[in-house]
C-alpha cells in the first residue's frame, strides 16, 4: 500500500505540474482557485502559453499558399502537428486527420457530408440517450432533410446504455452510429468496442464523440477500428478554437466536400471546380493556425505525462470525491455507471444545482451546474440538471477536501 | 414609495452585512419566505426559461399600476427575483420602464445580472419593461 502511494507519487507529481499551469495560483472571491469544470474546458499549461506566443512573434503566416520563408515555417508547424494529432490517436495516415473549430464541427461536418453521400428517405442514424446537444441536433438536421429516422439507444438508471436494445435496432438500414466514447454529464465510459464490433458486422459505420475521451484515456484508433473520431483542442491543455476530425480514408474519399473556399481546391472554374485531396478537401479557408500548432504543444505535453498515469491519477481523484460525498446526507450521484472517467454529476436532495453552484462559486469553487447541454438526459432522471465536477491530473485530493466542505456549507445555508 | 426609495432602501438593508454568506443568507431567506405567485399563474405562459432556473412572472393592473407577482425553482434566483418586484411593483408603466435598476450592482450582485445564460434574471427584468405595454387597465 505504501509503496503504491510512493510509486503513484512519482508518476504524477502534482505539486510540479501543477506550477505549469499559471492560472491555478489564481484567487476567486478570495480564496484559491479551485477548478473542478475541467470537461467545460481544461486550463492551459505555460508551454501551450508560450507556443502562442512564439507563433505570433515568430511563425506567423498563412499555410499551404506562399513560397516565402515564413509561410514555409508556419506550414512545416501546421503539418508537424498533424503528425503529432495522427501519432497521439494513432491513424494509418496524417491525411486521416483533418482540423475542425472544435468536435461540434467535426459531427457536423460527418453528418454533411456523409448525409449526402450516404443517406437516403427512410434510412436510420443511431445515436445514445447520453448525447451531447452537439451530437443530436446535426443528425436532426440530417434526419430532416433527408427524411430518415432517428432512433436513440436507452440508457438505465446506473446511465449505461442498453446494448440489448442496441443490437435490436441493428439492421440493414442503419446507416450510421453515432455515439460518445465519455458521457460528458455523467462520466459514463460507453462500450465502444462492442458498438463498433456489432456495427461492423453489418457494415455500418461509427462515429465517436470523443471530446471527453482523449485527454483522459488512451486511444488507438486502428485498434478500436472506428470510422470517425471527433475532439475539441480546448479540452485537452490546447487552445480554443481548435479539434480533430479523423475519419478512415475510405469514408473521407467517398464523401463530398463539407464547405468551399480557399484550400479545399484543386483547381476552379465558372463551369468545374475539382477537389484538393486529403485531408485538404475539408479545410476550406485559412484554418486556425496557431491553435493547430499549439494542439501538437498540448499533446507532447501530454504525452510526457502519460495518458495511463493520467487515467489512473483521475480515477483515484473519481473514486475519493465519490466517497466523500456519499458521506452527505441527501446526496444523489446522477450516473453510477461501473467504467467511469473523470466526472461525478450529482444533486443533494432537493436543492437545485443552480444554488449549489452560485455558493460554490462565493467559495471560489469552479463547477458545472445545470443541464450540461444534454437535455433530454436530465428529462430521464426528471431533474433540471446536476453539480457536475469534472477533473483534470492537475486536481488534488486537498482540493476534494475544500470542495467537499464548501458542498456542505451550501447544505446549510440553503436547507 | 418611487423607484428609486425602495432601491436605496434596498442599498442600505444590504450594507448592514457584514460578508457573502449573510448577504445569500438574507436572499436564501427571502426566497424561502414569499410566495410570491398564485399556483394558477405558474403556466408555461408564464415562463421565462433561464438556462438553468426557472422564473415565472405574472403582472395585473390596478389602479393604474402593475403589480408583479413572481417564483422560481432555485431558492436564490427566487430570493433575487423578490428584489427586483419588490423595486418594480405597484408601479405606473412609465415608472417601470424608465426604472435604471443600480440596486443590483450597488448590493454587490451585478453577476447575477452577468450571467444571463444562467438565470432568467436579466430576462424577467426584460419582460417586467415590456409587460406594462401590453396590460389593459382596469
């Protein structure tokens, strides 16, 4: 036991990461910063800071166009951290990566293009009752405009989804599953190998809303053998603005572009334009350049601290928050699913999260309150959202203490 | 009383706290102790959708002013809601829509106001302006 505590401490040695990031010295309304709204967005550390910086004062051009020096170096950064994004998640090719705004755009642009490839008048798109807005509305839009149907996979109280009723709605005209790898509500961890798995047997692609996956768990995407893989820099130590879309080469080639402009081409004219290839056939206009860059930052960042410490780390920082808050009288964990990662969403009897989250705040606790942009979710458990806090490895377990008092006083004031 | 007294009527009950907890004490306690809205206004008409809190609002006209009635789902936004009707109501519609609401920001709570994605705050006192316009005196 003591060992494991010593061994654990070497791995993640939080004091020191924790100066990498500046912005966690920080006081709110007095009292030190604590920031448990990490699945919102993560803080950034020093390094990512100072590669924006360094884009600005030393790479700054446009990519892809000029044959000036500095468009040349800017270019070499921008593709280097493709490589980096493809090593990370491991795709066959760098040209399997394209760069989106965030992984809103990523399903967007899949349910576009592959919609209009794809999709027809009576053909059905799966996705999970645990869904993000963002990974519901773009396939309502598609469903609409193609008249295809929208069929949702329950959950259970614990929030897993049903795989049974999964398999039931497995059939020919299943063009698509779409479905996150995180819950970012409830933090449960969905079965993707056996979505994908049974999926496949019937050649039916799959989409994963990854944006709360990659920061905490490692991904092989040759491995998982999963068609589309979406996330956002932003939650991952990198800048706004920012996320990935991969996607097999296969499915990408046989899709129609997503938008025109600048990029994206090959070559135009008044009567045929034809398109640039991969992955510049999705990358209409100047992309975000710097936050591309600083993603490659991010993920050597990352990749120095191990993604297997990091997901071992937070499971402990899960597991303690757990079971201290279990000790308040009232308190209900909105999603106790037994694989988790990085997120314990709850509410202390009636009190409504709102609340909770403004007393919090006074006692400069950063969380997460309301319906967390998944709305049909909250109407399973018939509440109007929950407390989520949500972990990054830079969190303490002396900050679970703080947080767990302040979670109490709010107990008090407002009961 | 005009506007303009029970704000800074309003001012001066909040300087006597001390720190925030007695300031949300305060509010959590006058949330908790008015019922401020007869359960047959609490329709979906009535609704003003916040992003987290609910804040329904009901106004009648008598005497030529408008009386607010209001409630909320979360205990603070209704403390915060009975600030603001206790300001507004029993008002003319030209008092009530010139009213410049500096209360708010005076007893340190300007990021109530802030927060328009959070709480239906801003938009009750967007409607509460609005109401006036469409009310038929009695």
């Amino acid at each position: 036991m003591k060992t494991d505590t010593l061994l654990r401490q070497e791995v993640i040695d939080v004091q020191s990461i924790r100066k990498d990031f500046p912005i966690l010295g920080s006081k709110v309304n007095g009292r030190p910063l604590v920031y448990f709204d990490n699945a919102a967005t993560s803080q950034k550390p020093w390094r990512v800071i100072k590669a924006v910086e360094h884009y600005y004062t030393d790479l700054n051009s446009n990519v892809h166009r000029g044959v000036h020096h500095l468009s040349q170096k800017a270019t070499d950064a921008f593709e280097a951290s493709r490589r980096k994004v493809a090593g990370f998640i491991n795709a066959a090719h760098d040209r399997e990566v394209i760069f989106t705004n965030g992984t809103t755009e990523g399903i967007n642009l899949v349910a576009h293009s592959f919609g209009k490839g794809f999709v027809q008048a009576g053909d059905v798109i799966i996705i999970s009752a645990l869904e993000h807005h963002s990974n519901i509305v773009p396939w309502q839009l598609l469903c609409e405009d193609r008249k295809a149907i929208l069929k949702v996979v329950p959950i259970n109280e614990k929030g897993e989804i049903s795989l049974e009723a999964f398999k039931e709605m497995l059939d020919e005209k299943v063009k698509l599953v779409s479905i996150s790898y995180v819950s970012n509500s409830l933090g449960t961890i969905n079965p993707i190998r056996t979505v994908i798995k049974w999926s496949h047997e019937l050649n039916i692609p799959v989409l994963l809303d990854a944006a709360q996956a990659v920061q905490h768990i490692p991904i092989d995407v040759q491995e998982l053998d999963v068609d589309f893989l979406a996330f956002s820099g932003h939650k991952m130590y990198a800048p706004t603005g920012i996320g990935v879309l991969y996607g097999k080469e296969e499915w990408l080639n046989q899709m129609p572009p997503y938008q025109g402009g600048g990029e994206m081409i090959k070559s135009v004219s008044f009567e045929e334009t034809t398109y640039n290839e991969l992955p510049f056939k999705f990358e209409a206009g100047t992309p975000n350049i710097e936050a591309a860059i600083c993603l490659g930052t991010a993920i050597d960042y990352i990749n120095e601290i191990g993604l297997e410490n990091i997901l071992q780390y937070e499971h402990e920082l899960v597991e303690y928050c757990t079971e201290k808050l279990s000790e308040i009288p009232g308190i209900r964990f909105i999603g106790t699913a037994d694989n988790k990662a990085s997120v314990v969403s709850f509410i202390v009897g009636e009190l409504h999260p709102y609340d909770v989250g403004v007393i919090l705040d006074q006692l400069g606790i950063a969380v997460r309150t309301g319906h967390h942009c998944t709305q049909p979710l909250m109407g399973f458990f018939c509440i109007p959202g929950t407390v989520r806090a949500s972990f990054a490895f830079y969190n303490t377990k002396a900050e679970i203490d703080v947080f767990i008092e302040a979670v109490k006083k709010a107990v008090v004031m407002l009961g | 009383m005009c506007v303009n007294e029970i704000q800074d009527e309003l001012i001066e009950e909040f300087s006597l706290f001390g720190d925030w907890m007695e300031k949300y004490e305060h509010i959590i306690q006058m949330g908790k102790e008015l019922p401020l809205i007869d359960e047959q206004y609490k329709t979906d008409e009535n609704l003003i959708k916040g992003c987290q809190a609910k804040v329904w609002l009901h106004a009648d006209v008598r005497d030529g002013k408008i009386l607010f009635s209001a409630d909320s789902d979360a205990i603070i936004t209704k403390g915060l809601v009975s600030l603001v009707v206790r300001v507004l109501s029993n008002h003319s519609p030209s008092e009530i829509m010139q009213a410049d609401l500096y209360f708010v920001d005076k007893i340190g709570l300007k990021e109530h106001l802030s927060m328009t994605r959070s709480n239906g705050l801003v938009s009750m006192i967007k409607q509460m302006k609005i109401m006036p316009l469409h009310c038929n005196p009695a």
